[in-house]
C-alpha cells in the first residue's frame, strides 16, 4: 500500500493546543485527599482510626492506673474462690425458683 503525501498536512497553529488538557494541577497529597474524600467507607475507617490512636493516648491518663505499677508476679494467679454460695445446676442458673430441675435432669450438675 502507499501513502500518497496529499493525506499528511501541515496543522495549523490555532490547532495545536485543540487536545490540551485543562485541568488544574494537583499535588500528589491533594489528589490522594479528593479520593479519599470521595470514598465514604475509607473516610469511615480513618475516621476510626484516629479515634482508636487518640483514646489509646488519653486511655491511660482518665484510667488512674500506670503500666508501670503492675504486678508481674501475681499475672496468672486464679481467681479467689468465692465462699458462701452453694454450686447450682444449670437450670436453677437460668430458671431461679421455678422448681424445674426434676424437668431437665441431663442440665443438673
């Protein structure tokens, strides 16, 4: 095939800025900000993020406690055994005073 120079001519000067891009110039942090701001749900979890980051920094100082007065030694101590309470049944647990645990026999402990 060929190419005849009649298909090829010069363009004139008032089209040359005819397919210029007219779009204000963004930084990078800017862009990052408006596509940010359109996406509700990444603006949710910054949002959550910084509560998460502030309640961590001011978390300790409303508590009254210190990390640094903790007790190492007594960190897997059991529980104190609590005394005057009679072990009951998962029914009586659940159903106090109704006088049901004869009905479930296979739940009594």
């Amino acid at each position: 095939m060929i190419v005849s120079d009649d298909l090829f001519i010069p363009m004139r000067k008032d089209n040359l800025n005819s397919e210029a891009i007219v779009r204000p110039q963004l930084t990078f942090w800017q862009e990052a900000w408006l596509r940010l701001r359109s996406n509700k749900l990444a603006l949710m979890g910054l949002v959550i993020i910084i509560l998460l980051g502030v309640m961590s920094t001011i978390g300790p100082m409303i508590s009254g406690y210190e990390y640094s007065k903790q007790s190492i030694i007594s960190k897997n101590q059991p529980r104190p055994k609590r005394t005057g309470l009679e072990p009951m049944s998962l029914v009586e647990t659940f159903l106090p005073g109704s006088g049901m645990a004869h009905a479930f026999p296979c739940l009594l402990a």
